[in-house]
C-alpha cells in the first residue's frame, strides 16, 4: 500500500483495480451530500422511508458515481 503522503487524499487506496474506484468516488464528500438529503427528509412533517431509500439511492448514483 502506498505511503500516506504518496497518496492524492486521506481516502484514496492506492492504484489499481477496485480501489481506484473508490478514490473516484469521494467518500466523505459523498456522504456528506447524502447526509442533506437525510437531513431534508427529517424536516418534513411526515417521512416516508421508501422515498427516502429511493431518493438517497438517486443521489447517490448522480452525486457519487456520476459525478
């Protein structure tokens, strides 16, 4: 595994394979703008879950790996 001041972020794995994906993807940025959409769900007078899955899910598929 790479040194940690050889590697471009505190997340970021090393190259190769599966865990150049996981660098592309940005976990704590990622969380972070899931984390709103949580966030927004809970102020609503009344949360449904499925909805909230649903839209995460679609945040997570346009923020995380489309981005």
């Amino acid at each position: 595994m790479a040194e940690a001041g050889d590697r471009p972020a505190f997340y970021s794995l090393g190259p190769g394979g599966w865990r150049d994906y996981w660098s592309l993807l940005h976990p704590p940025y990622t969380a972070w703008h899931l984390s709103y959409v949580v966030l927004g769900a809970c102020i609503a007078p009344v949360v449904d879950l499925r909805w909230l899955v649903e839209t995460v899910l679609a945040f997570f598929l346009a923020m995380g790996l489309a981005a």
